[in-house]
C-alpha cells in the first residue's frame, strides 16, 4: 500500500544519493542487455497494437467479481507427451472449475504449483529474513519490498527516533518510522530536478509504471508467465484509480507475497488465500477492519514486470 506523508530524509537522501553511480551497475552482460532492449522495443509494439495496453481478462479477477471456490490456475492441458500445454487457451484465461475441501486447485490442476514454477521462476528471487526486523518493517513498503531494496539510511534514522522516543525497549517497531516510506518516482526526481515540490500524484497505472522505471531503469515491462533473465525475478504493480499503488513479488516456490504498508510481509490476498496468480487473487481491502478510514481497492492490475537481483545490479528508493 502506497499512501503516505512525504518521507522526512529526503534532502539527506538525495546529497548521498546522487553519489551513486548508474541505476545498472553491474549489466555488463551483452545477453541482458540486449533482453532489455529487444523486450521494450516489442511491448511498444504490442502496445501499438493493444495487446499489452494494461488489460487483463476482469471476469478471472476475484478483486471484480469474487469467484469463491474456482480453481485458481491457469487452464492449462497437457499434450501427447504429457507435457503442460496451452495451446488452447492462448489467452492464458483462469479454470472455470469448482475447488473443493479449501483447496487453491481444482482436480484437474491440482499440480499448478509446479506448472508456475517451471514456467516462471529463475532461481534468483530474493528471501524475505532481512524485512522481519523491526526497523525495517516499520520503515519500509510494498515498493521497496518490490525491488528488495532496504535503505540503511531510512533503518538508521528509525532507530534513531526509536531510541528518543523509549528509553528501552528498542529495537520495535514505532509509528513515527512510517514517515519514511519510499515512493514510486522520489529518486528520480530528486537526482533530476534536487526538489519533490510539484510532485505529481497520479494513481494510474502509465504514471506509475513511469515512475518506477525512471527510478530503475533495468526494471523491463514482462507477461505473467515469461521467465525473466538470469539474475532477474517478477514482480507486478497493482493501482487503487486516484487513490494509492501497491506491489508483488515473486518467491522461490512460484507463489507471490507483498508488504502492505509497513504490515509484515504476507502471501496471503484479501481473502486470506494464498497468492499464485496476482490477477487472479483479491485485492479489495475496502472490507478490511483496519481500513475502514480509508478503503482500498486495489482493481486496476498494472503488470508484470522483470526486476534485477541486488548481487547483478542497484536499485533504487527514496
């Protein structure tokens, strides 16, 4: 979740940032360079095209239309070899069938969780140990989650505040490091232009894909189930119109988790499910007990999108 006050380090953030060298540190790879390339240069063709103009099928989407008891994959069939196949669903549209006893998977699915682990994984999808402690937590959002990017200078200034504020007692989490959560476009704009003043605020998913690959330009527009490059994981950005963002990432064992604000990580939906296809999972929290000030309904699915390792290159928010 991505609404919040304007982050209180950001003109000591951008002193040191600037220092950094280019957002793709370490991409000497011709192949990846080349990847990142040849991707954007077809999904401006695409996009001309209307194919991958921010549009996902909304009757599979339980945020639009809450399917209770549909198996959650992706229709797949299996060829004469016994290999997964979906030459007859192109489109890659969710199964209609039923679920039962509380399971994600219908009978004829019931091995999804290897279908999307074969199809989409690289291996380099980063652990989550680091966002368990306190500060971090407390300091962090689904957009430094995203790119699994944890600013030592945001933890040490929440440590700092947790220190003045309790005597003992620290390290906990305290209200006041939430104040510093990175937002989509900050670094870019603040190694650009040294000022967030005039900051647009637009929730829509151009401006914030935008944003976040302005401020890491390796980050490459991609499709649910295209297996990124080596060194590179998937992540997806969702939208609430005119409201807020949020993100996902992809885990080692194919399914997908989030930060929501400065909440613990989770790999739970709105529902409470378990999360395999973001598009398909809800994300309507305007039901929430905790949100009742302030409902969020996350129903515009921005994309997908392929992100660097930290260990192959930087990346960057503020």
């Amino acid at each position: 979740m991505g609404k919040t006050t304007e982050s209180k380090n950001t003109k000591s953030k951008n002193t040191r940032k600037t220092k950094k060298s280019s957002p793709v540190k370490v991409s000497s790879s011709v192949k990846i360079q080349e990847y990142i390339v040849n991707t954007r240069n077809n999904l401006a063709k695409q996009n001309k095209k209307r194919e991958m103009s921010y549009i996902f099928n909304k009757k599979d989407d339980n945020t639009i239309d809450n399917h209770k008891n549909q198996c959650m994959c992706i229709d797949y069939d299996f060829d004469n070899n016994g290999k997964y196949t979906l030459s007859n669903n192109p489109h890659q549209d969710r199964c209609k069938n039923k679920t039962h006893n509380g399971r994600s998977f219908c009978d004829k699915h019931k091995n999804c969780s290897q279908f999307l682990r074969m199809a989409s994984v690289t291996g380099y999808e980063p652990g989550q140990a680091d966002w368990k402690h306190p500060y971090v937590e407390g300091s962090h959002n689904c957009y430094s989650y995203f790119v699994d990017d944890i600013n030592k200078e945001i933890v040490s200034l929440c440590e700092k505040d947790c220190l003045k504020k309790n005597k003992k007692g620290c390290p906990k989490k305290i209200s006041e490091c939430g104040d510093y959560k990175p937002q989509p476009g900050n670094h870019h704009r603040l190694t650009t232009q040294s000022t967030l003043k005039g900051k647009e605020r637009v929730y829509q998913c151009p401006n914030m894909e935008q944003k976040i690959m302005n401020d890491n330009q390796a980050i490459v527009k991609s499709t649910f189930l295209a297996k990124c490059p080596p060194w590179h994981y998937k992540g997806a950005m969702v939208v609430d119109p005119d409201h807020t963002f949020h993100f996902y990432r992809q885990n080692k064992d194919g399914t997908w988790s989030h930060k929501p604000g400065t909440l613990p990580v989770t790999d739970k939906d709105a529902d409470n499910n378990r999360i395999y296809v973001p598009h398909f999972s809800n994300r309507n929290y305007s039901k929430d007990k905790n949100n009742n000030d302030d409902p969020i309904n996350y129903t515009d699915f921005c994309g997908y999108y392929c992100i660097p390792n930290n260990k192959h290159s930087d990346t960057y928010v503020i």
